[in-house]
C-alpha cells in the first residue's frame, strides 16, 4: 500500500512514521504534490500553531491540494483543527473540510489545565475508524484548542466540556488524539484506516 505523509513545518512526522513501519507499511514522508495524489492513503499530522502552519500551506499550495484529494486522508491533532472552517489560535481561516470552528479551552474550576495532556477515553459513533472496539478506549492527547461536538463527530471526550476526539465527514478523518501515541489502540485506528476502501 502507497502512503503518503505530508511533509511541512511541524512536528510529530517521525512517530506516525515509526508507528506506520510497525504495521508493515513503509510511508513517504513528502511535499510532493503528485506523490500525494497518487497515494492510496494521505495522513496529515501536525504538532504546532494553525496560524503559522496555515500561512506555510497557503505558501506552497498544499491548502488546495488537501481539500481536493479523493482518497481516504487522516488528519491528526493539529492536522484536524486545520481540517476545519477557522481556529481561535491566531485568528485563523483554515480549510474548511469540516464546516465548525476550533475553540481555545477555556478552565472553569482549578483543577481543569491546559493544554489537556495525558490519557483519556474516547466515546465513539463511526464505525470505520472505530471498527472492532469496545464503547470506551483510552487515547493519548495534547493540546490546547478543541473541535465543539458537531455533525461530523466521529468520537467524543469530555474535558472541561464535551468535545470531538474525531471527525469524518466523505473520505476525510481525522483525530484529535494522537493514534500512534495510544499504544495498541492506537495501532487498531491506524489499521481501520489502512483499512478503508475507496
């Protein structure tokens, strides 16, 4: 199988990679626009600040480029809130896959922290992503900003406020959580991935 990851500023490309060569796939990590689209899967990553990563896509025309590809894509952490309409960090448009803002967490009692680090469970709705699991799995998360629940909800946590651990919306998901950080389920929702037809 032909996957690609897309290369550009920010972090975390290393560890989906090493967690792809676990299952038996060797990934290109690439910018280039044409091994992109001729991949059978896409993965989108990201560890870093939506503006700046924003500005970066726009820059080398990858925005358009994400938008318009047909096979399945998973977009992780960063890669999903860029995945949406527009992020608080930085004030920023992003792309739009997903028709629902990106909000910053905002504490309410003294023990809630930020950024949300560390284990928690996931509730999940989508049977793709999710194929083979139990009603709760626990998943690795850091970050700062959050997805409200919306119509493309594929899982949902709760921290602070209920919120979306994933999204699906046509042949795009993606994870707020990071899946090669979650042990064996983690290694479970990359496999669903690999898994889905087009």
């Amino acid at each position: 199988m032909n996957v690609a990851i897309i290369k550009y500023n920010a972090g975390n490309i290393f560890s989906i990679d090493y967690a792809l060569r676990r299952l038996g796939i060797e990934p290109v990590i690439t910018a280039d626009k044409e091994l992109i689209r001729k991949a059978d899967k896409v993965i989108f990553p990201g560890v870093g600040e939506a503006k700046n990563t924003m500005e970066y896509l726009q820059e080398h025309q990858l925005d358009r480029l994400i938008t318009d590809l047909k096979q399945p894509v998973l977009g992780i952490c960063l890669g999903m809130q860029l995945m949406c309409r527009h992020s608080e960090e930085g004030n920023v448009s992003c792309l739009g896959i997903f028709d629902v803002d990106v909000k910053r967490f905002q504490p309410v009692r003294h023990e809630d922290k930020v950024p949300h680090m560390g284990w928690n469970t996931i509730q999940y709705t989508d049977k793709l992503l999710f194929n083979g699991f139990e009603q709760e799995e626990f998943v690795y998360f850091v970050h700062s900003y959050y997805v409200p629940l919306n119509d493309f909800t594929a899982a949902r946590t709760d921290y602070i406020l209920p919120f979306s651990a994933a999204l699906h919306k046509d042949n795009f998901y993606a994870t707020q959580f990071h899946p090669e950080k979650s042990g064996k389920t983690g290694e479970r929702i990359l496999q669903n991935f690999l898994n889905i037809a087009y």
